[in-house]
C-alpha cells in the first residue's frame, strides 16, 4: 500500500510539475476574477495583458536559446535598448530610411552576441559573469553614442543642431496591434520551429545537457553555443525595435526592465509539458504568468515599486524546482 501511495503521490507531482504553469496561471484568473469582477475579466483589460507580454516574450524567446546550451544573457536587456537607441539615431540624427535602418541596426546588435560568444566559447568565461561584462560595455557604448541621454524627434544633438529626422509612421504601426501580435506570434512559431523541427535545435539541446558528449558525437560545441547567443541578441534587437515603434523613440535603459520578467518567463517554463528544457511554449505561458501577476497586483493596487517583490520570488521559486529536479 504504501509503494501504491508512493507512486499516485510521485504522479501527482510530476503533474503539477508539468503543468503547473497552466494551473496557476488559471487558479489567478479565477482569484483576480473574483476580487475584481468590472474591471479584470473584460475582453480590455486582456488584451491589455496580451499587449504588455508582447516585448517580455520576444525577450524571452531569445533567453530561451541561451537556456539551451546551459547558459544565461544578462546582456539582453541591454541588446535591446542598445537597438532602440541606435535605431532612433540613425533614423532621427542621420535620417537614414527606415527599411535600411532596421536591417543595420540587427546587424549591429548581433556584435553582442559575438562578444558574448567570445568571452563564453574561446575564453572559458562563465555565461553570467561573460554576458554581465558586456552588458556594462554595451550599456555605455549606446550611452556614449548617445551622449548620455534619451535620442528623440526635434531634440537638440550633442553637435548643437537640431534632429530633423523623423520615425516613420508605418514603423510605428508594430508597436501596436495587431502587429505587435503577429511579431510576437512569430518569434514564438520560429523558436518552436527551431527547437521541435529542426536538427540544429536538438543539437544546443545535446551541448546544453551534456557538452562533452555532444563534442564525442561530432556536434561543434562551440559554433552552437555562439549560434545560440547570436540568436539571443537578434531577438533582443527585435524587442528594441518594437520598444521604439511604441514610444516613438529611445530611453536610457528602455530595455532593461524587461530582462528580470523574460528570465523569470525562461524558468518557469523549463518543466512545461515534462520537456524539463527551455521551450518555446513553455517561456511563452511563463511570460503570461508573470504578465498575468504584474496586471492583476497592479489593478488590485498593489504599488509599482513592490512588483518586483513577488517577480523576484517567481523567479526564485522557479529557478528552485529547476536546479531541484536536476539534483
């Protein structure tokens, strides 16, 4: 009898553990539903949400693929911003066009990764303290290009003058819906794509479980984890693109807040549907987690600045159960 409990108590576990996210995500809407019954459950305030986790998830689509490879991206945040502000100036100060613009400034972000890569692959460096040094690089990079402050239309340039450039309207539609949507929806297809159809996605996840294994199988360790970080700063470029559509230019540290959430939408999501590894689905159900909580606290008048209480401790809870289960 009791390896019988044992075994319906190991089930149940394992269930919650599988689809925990799911569950609690529902059990909050029915909670927030209750306390707030004119203002949460309306078709709104979820699209509201929807809209808020836009960014976060396209942030942590990019996260994703340096989870794979047992690694993490501080410096994604700062990716993001970095493209906002670079995207901005070359559009506003120098007045490049648009269609130009977008492809250079991924291209420049990709440089990132590069250093990411470098730092991580050829010097050994851990992927925190690696990615950490070259968010502190980065950050005064775009800040001294910037000339310390936020980059805007009709702003006084650090040569005197006045911009003259101008963010296009059509630009400025992907930072609303539908289109916000669909570039979301995208990121998450190709993540998903990439992971679940392809050989290179099964690939990272070799080198992420065991790296010395996957190098006696003929898997170039190196190139892959380079590739993941690659894709990590393209995504974040991404998320900086859209951060600039919706404000209409660039803020010191634009990015940056989203990197807490899209880390936090990474964990929880490792254990989704027993995969007990980054995936698309999982880092995107993570992201309406953690959007779901900010929404629901906010409106019950919780204040702006304690948020980050009850993120960190999502966060602390999540990276919890995913080192329990490896033990």
């Amino acid at each position: 009898m009791s390896e019988i409990k044992m075994k319906k108590t190991t089930k149940i576990l394992t269930f919650f553990s599988n689809w925990g996210t799911i569950i609690v995500t529902g059990v909050l809407i029915v909670l927030f539903s209750l306390l707030m019954p004119t203002t949460f459950p309306t078709t709104n305030n979820f699209t509201t949400i929807f809209r808020s986790i836009c960014i976060v998830s396209i942030v942590a689509m990019g996260m994703t693929f340096a989870l794979a490879v047992n690694g993490i991206d501080i410096s994604i945040g700062i990716a993001a911003t970095f493209a906002c502000t670079f995207f901005t100036i070359m559009v506003v100060w120098l007045e490049f066009p648009t269609l130009i613009a977008i492809p250079l400034t991924i291209i420049a972000v990709l440089f990132i990764g590069l250093c990411n890569a470098f730092l991580i692959v050829k010097l050994n460096v851990p992927p925190l303290l690696g990615t950490l040094a070259v968010s502190f690089i980065f950050e005064g990079v775009y800040l001294t290009i910037a000339g310390g402050g936020a980059v805007s239309e009709t702003m006084q340039m650090p040569n005197g003058m006045r911009a003259t450039g101008h963010i296009d309207d059509l630009f400025r539609l992907i930072g609303k819906e539908p289109w916000i949507f669909i570039i979301t929806l995208c990121c998450i297809v190709f993540t998903y794509i990439f992971f679940e159809q392809t050989k290179h996605g099964r690939y990272m996840y070799i080198v992420g479980d065991n790296p010395t294994v996957a190098r006696l199988s003929g898997i170039n360790v190196g190139l892959y984890k380079t590739v993941a970080y690659m894709l990590c700063s393209i995504f974040g470029g991404i998320a900086g693109l859209v951060v600039c559509a919706r404000t209409g230019g660039a803020q010191i540290g634009s990015g940056t807040g989203y990197l807490m959430p899209a880390i936090a939408a990474t964990y929880i999501g490792v254990s989704f549907g027993g995969k007990n590894k980054a995936n698309a689905f999982g880092t995107f159900f993570g992201a309406i987690l953690v959007g779901l909580l900010d929404n629901g606290l906010t409106m019950g008048g919780v204040p702006y600045y304690s948020l980050n209480i009850v993120k960190g401790a999502v966060l602390a809870i999540a990276v919890s159960l995913n080192y329990m289960r490896r033990k």
